[in-house]
C-alpha cells in the first residue's frame, strides 16, 4: 500500500515539474528578455502562452504536500522542521510571484509594469532553486528521520543542494523555451520561434553540463544516492540522456515536431530516476517508504481520493489545455493599453 502511495507521489511531482516548472522556466526568459523595448515581444509571447493556465499548475504543489503530509507523516515533519527556511522562501516566492503577474498584467504605468515584471521573473528563478535545495538536502541525507529537525543551514547550502538548484532552474528553463517555441509556432510567430529556439539550445546544453558535473558533486557528497543512479536507475539515466540528445537534435535542425515530447521525457527520466535511486528511502538511509507510512486505513482513503481528484480533476485539466491551445480563452489585462 505504502509503494502504491509513493508512486502517486512520484508522478504528482513529475507532473508538477513538467507542468508548473514550464511557468517558472518562462519565468526566467521574462527575466533575461531585457529592456521594456527589446523584451516586449518576448514578454508578450511569454504572458499569452502561460496566462491562462499559470493559476492550475499549482495544483500539483498542494496535491504533493497533501499525500505527503497525510500519508508519510514523520517525513514530512522532519523534512518541513528540517528545510523551514527554502520551503518558506519558495512559499513566500510563489505568492509574489503570482500577485505581480496578475498585477502586471492590470496597470498600464511602465513604472508599475517593471515592477511587477521584476517581482515575476525574480520569484520565478527563486522558487525551483529553493525546490531544488530542498530535492538536494533530502537526496544527500541531511534530513534526520524521526520528525527531528535537522541544521536549518547545511541542509540547504551544501554542493548536492547547489547543484539541485542550479540544475532545476536550468531545466523548467529549457522545458519553458521548448514549450515556446512550439507556442510560437502554433501561431505562426517566425521571429519568437527562432528566439526561443536558440534559447532552448543554450538551456539544453546548460542541462547537459551540469548533468556531468553533478556526476562528482553526487560521487562525493550523495554516495548512496550515487549508487543508485548508477545501478538499478542507471536505464531511467540513459533513457533522458538519450531523449535530451534528440530533442537538441531537432532543435538544431528546427524540426516541427516530436522536440517538446522528448524534453518531457528527459525531464520526466531524471526525475523518475531520482526516485528510483532513492528507494526504498524516503530519507536516504535512515528512513523508508514503508516504515514512514500512515496506517493502512489512512493509505487506502488515501488511494480513493487520488482516484476521485484524478476522475474530477483530470478531465477539467484536459479541457483547459485544449481550449488553450486551440484559442479558445479570453485575453487578460490591459495589454497594448
């Protein structure tokens, strides 16, 4: 019952970082698109390919926390009394990364406009590498089991922690120029395709180098957490090696197609490989899934309401997506204004 409840976990965080880590990556390109002049088209094609669905991407977050909490309750305090400060930085970051997002987009003074814009990008930037810190400091065990806290500072600000945070900040990065350029595509904009294009390949290759460094950060600093990646999770490695490579491929040579299922896919493998490395452990050595866990009456209601979100929710997910990429949802703010 207690792996069935881990699995859930798993692809509810997949799903969050392929979805929710798409905003925040464009997030970044908000940032690094320049001046008001030189980033209005890019910022303009940033606010029309995430304003519809930004709000629902955060569903996955509460969805995550909810079994975490519910189901893995000793993880969960430790892990919460132990990286306090990231998880309160990332929390702080999503609420004035949305507020000035919304805001931006219904003031028509650029003064105000820089100043939400800047409140948008900055958070978008701060909030995966506060996750990836907190991935980090959980993956090189520095989350002692029990419900006790751990040191509110090594546990975050140690080399596994910086990689994860970099190498997340990377990824939804290159996961949001991908998204774009198909985006761009879709609505026959030759100039933004060609932008992000170009973006997606400097982000793809940003990946790919901090994957090999991270190969002797993890060697040292996450030795088990090394073991299983180059073991029991080394085809889930090869897999987003080999989908990272493609999707490059395609980008280098503008292929229309199959690029943006690839980076899910890589994406999604470093992810899923992550997980499979780790286990049986929630926290690495010291804590498994299965000593971790709630009652069984508790998993199993658990388990019935997964079922039930995914028969309510998913379909309206499926609905907004299609309506989205067909067109079909009204603009927002008072853009041109």
């Amino acid at each position: 019952m207690s792996t069935a409840v881990a699995v859930v976990l798993l692809l509810a965080v997949v799903a969050y970082a392929v979805f929710g880590g798409a905003d925040f990556g464009a997030g970044f390109w908000d940032l690094t698109a320049g001046g008001a002049d030189r980033g209005e088209h890019p910022r303009d094609m940033i606010e029309h390919s995430i304003g519809p669905v930004w709000e629902a991407n955060h569903v996955w977050l509460i969805f995550i926390f909810v079994i975490l909490w519910t189901s893995f309750p000793e993880a969960y305090a430790s892990i919460t009394l132990t990286l306090f400060v990231p998880l309160t930085i990332a929390a702080l970051g999503i609420v004035l990364r949305g507020a000035s997002f919304a805001f931006r987009k219904a003031v028509i003074t650029l003064r105000y406009r820089r100043m939400f814009g800047a409140g948008f990008a900055a958070s978008s930037v701060l909030v995966p590498y506060c996750m990836g810190a907190v991935a980090g400091g959980i993956a090189s065990g520095r989350v002692p089991a029990g419900g006790q806290a751990g040191d509110p500072v090594h546990s975050w600000i140690n080399p596994t922690s910086v990689l994860g945070g970099v190498l997340a900040v990377a990824a939804v990065a290159y996961l949001a120029a991908v998204y774009l350029v198909w985006d761009a595509r879709r609505l026959s904009d030759n100039e933004m395709t060609e932008y992000f294009r170009r973006r997606a390949v400097v982000a793809a290759a940003v990946v790919g180098v901090l994957g090999v460094v991270g190969i002797f950060v993890l060697r040292a600093d996450a030795p088990y957490l090394f073991q299983g990646l180059t073991s029991r999770a080394l085809p889930l490695v090869i897999l987003g090696t080999l989908c990272g490579a493609g999707a490059l491929i395609l980008l280098l040579r503008d292929a229309a197609r199959g690029g943006r299922l690839l980076a899910v896919v890589a994406v999604a493998s470093v992810i899923v490989g992550w997980a499979v490395a780790q286990w049986p452990y929630i926290l690495p050595e010291t804590l498994t899934f299965s000593a971790a866990a709630a009652p069984t009456g508790t998993l199993t209601a658990m388990l019935v309401v997964v079922v039930l979100a995914a028969l309510i929710v998913v379909p309206a997910f499926i609905l907004l997506f299609v309506l989205h990429e067909r067109g079909l949802l009204p603009e927002e703010g008072v853009g041109g204004a």
